[in-house]
C-alpha cells in the first residue's frame, strides 16, 4: 500500500517522521510530495497512491479522475471545504478529516487576537480587558470548547450558540447556550466565529448581525473567510467607529480595510491558526493512524462523506 503525503505546504520535519513511524510500522509506503508549483505534479503523484495525506491541497473530481488506486483521503486537520465531496463518493473514496487535533492552536490564537484587539495593537496606547467581558462563541465545536476553555482563564463570561450541539453540552461547561446567532450577537461585545463553511454558513455573518453586537465590538475570526459579508463588514467599519475585526484568514478587501481601517483591523499574512508544531505533529500522526485503521479495519470513525 503506498500513501502519499501531498502538501503544497509541508508537515514540519518532525511530523513527518512522525507520519512515516506509524505508516512504516504498518508495512505500507510512504512517498512525499512537498511544495508542488504545478497541479500536474500532484496529478502525476496519485496515479498510485492507494491512500493520500493532504493539509490545504485541493482534491478535485480530476485529482480523483488522475488517483484511480486511491481508497482513501485525509485531511489532516479541521475545515475539509478543499475536498469535493461529491465527486469523492462518486469515485468510492473515503474522505476524513482529524478533529480536535489543532483546537487548541486555533483557540490559543483567537484569545490571542483579542488581546492584540484591546490592546490597540500593542502601540503603547492605554486599552483595556478581557476580564468580565462577555464572549460570544459562534460554533460549539472542538475548536469552540478550547476557547471557552481559555477565556475561562481570562475571566470572561461565555456564551455560546450552535445549530447542532446540544445545550446541555455547552451548559456543562459553564457556558451560557443562546438560542440563536441573533441573541449571541445582541449579547456579547466579544464575538469569536467557529462556524465551517457551509452553503448555509457563507456569508451568513452580514452587517444585520453585527449591527446587533453592543458598543467596543471586537470580531475575531479564526474560521474562514467565506463566512464573512465582506461588502457588510466594510459597512459596518465604515458606520461603527466602535468595531474591530481580528483575522486570521485574509478578506480579499484587505488592502483597502487596511488603508482605512488600520487601527481596527488586524489580519495574520497567511492562515496561521494550526500552524504550531504541536499541531501539525498531533494532525499528521492522527491521519497516518486514521488510514491504517481504515486500511487495515475498515474504521470509518471520521468519514466526512458518508
Ligand atoms: N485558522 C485556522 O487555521 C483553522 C484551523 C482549524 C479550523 N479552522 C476553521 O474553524 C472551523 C471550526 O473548527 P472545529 O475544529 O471547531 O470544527 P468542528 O467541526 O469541531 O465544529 C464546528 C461546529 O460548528 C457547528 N455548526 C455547523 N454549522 C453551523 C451553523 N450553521 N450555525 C451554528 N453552528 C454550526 C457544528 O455543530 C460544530 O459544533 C473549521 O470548520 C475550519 O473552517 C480554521
């Protein structure tokens, strides 16, 4: 069995011995392909891949088309929308992702940003806490559950609202479930989106959203872009003299929020949530562990596409 780790930004050095360890110890192959500038590349480098690791790599209908042995794709990390779905099932391959694996790097980051959001940016300026302040989490998920669990240390009040996890599950955190993204939008100053993006989730955070959120509002958004209103969140920098958005993925505006915006707006260079060792090992051992299960067991745990 030969599975391939595809990343167009590679593992850290130590996750990757760490991916070779569980999949050598298994009796399988690995091969790598790292920084690949052209799709032929990856095309050409799963045409025997029984199995393939990737990270932000696209898997489209003509990679699956090109990987005719592929059995399986894993994702290693949380947010799967580079996968096709559709046309994986359509060629009979399992597609996983590794939740809970990165959580805490992407929630270490998002208290981070609204530290940095307080703080005027670190400019020497006097700003002000995150102690008591009322927190918003949109999305109670892995990633959500580490951020309540870290703002907990800040000593700040928690809600949260999500459409599917039950609020007996946030309640038993010691977070306040809300009904809906309205309520924790007029609730709290703090908002911290988790949400994945979905055809029911794109866009969805608009100007009447945020119009809702009380004075000295920071958004933080460690989820994805997509999410967002970009049109609606200028709107609302250009009406909300109060508003602040932190950012670690790029909004395409960003030159221009950036001009007029620059003491509200903060957005990392590059995608930077689950970019710590600790996540890329934890990540990348987890999917090598995740096919060789499946390989070997047929465990579909993780399946995304079932
Ligand atoms: N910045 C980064 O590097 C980085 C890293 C990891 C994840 N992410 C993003 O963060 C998102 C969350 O990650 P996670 O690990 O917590 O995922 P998760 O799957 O554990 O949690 C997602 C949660 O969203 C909820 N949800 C889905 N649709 C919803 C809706 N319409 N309204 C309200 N809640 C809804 C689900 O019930 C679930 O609890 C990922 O989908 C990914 O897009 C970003």
């Amino acid at each position: 069995m030969k599975i391939l780790i595809a990343t167009d930004k590679p593992f850290a050095a130590e996750a990757v011995t760490g991916i070779r360890e569980v999949i050598d110890g298994a009796g399988m192959q690995v091969a790598l392909l790292e920084k690949y500038t052209d799709k032929k590349q990856l095309l050409d480098a799963v045409r025997d891949a029984n199995a393939i690791i990737i990270r932000s790599d696209i898997i489209d209908a003509e990679v699956l088309d090109a990987a005719t042995q592929l059995k399986i794709v894993v994702r290693a990390g949380a947010g799967y929308d580079n996968v096709d779905l559709a046309a994986a099932t359509a060629h009979n391959v399992v597609v996983m992702n590794t939740p809970g694996q990165n959580s805490n790097a992407v929630a270490e980051l998002a208290l981070g940003l609204m530290v940095y959001a307080v703080r005027n940016a670190y400019d020497g300026s006097s700003g002000s806490e995150l102690q008591g302040k009322k927190l918003g989490i949109h999305a109670y998920g892995n990633v959500g559950r580490n951020v309540a669990r870290i703002a907990k240390g800040f000593g700040m009040e928690i809600y949260a609202y999500d459409a599917f996890c039950p609020k007996e599950v946030i309640e038993n955190d010691g977070v306040k479930a809300v009904s809906s993204a309205e309520e924790l939008y007029a609730s709290c100053q703090f908002i911290s989106l988790h949400i994945p993006a979905t055809a029911e989730t794109k866009n969805s955070i608009n100007a009447a959203l945020l119009d809702k959120m009380p004075k000295g509002a920071v958004l933080v958004n460690t989820a994805r872009k997509e999410v967002i209103n970009e049109a609606d969140l200028l709107k609302v920098l250009e009406t909300r003299p109060d508003f602040k958005y932190v950012t670690d993925i790029m909004p395409d505006k960003d030159a221009e929020i950036k001009e007029k915006f620059a003491k509200r707006y903060f957005s990392t260079p590059k995608k930077m949530g689950a970019q710590t060792a600790e996540a890329n090992n934890n990540a990348g051992v987890a999917a090598a562990k995740q096919i060789v299960d499946f390989l070997v067991n047929g465990n579909t745990k993780f399946q995304v596409n079932k």
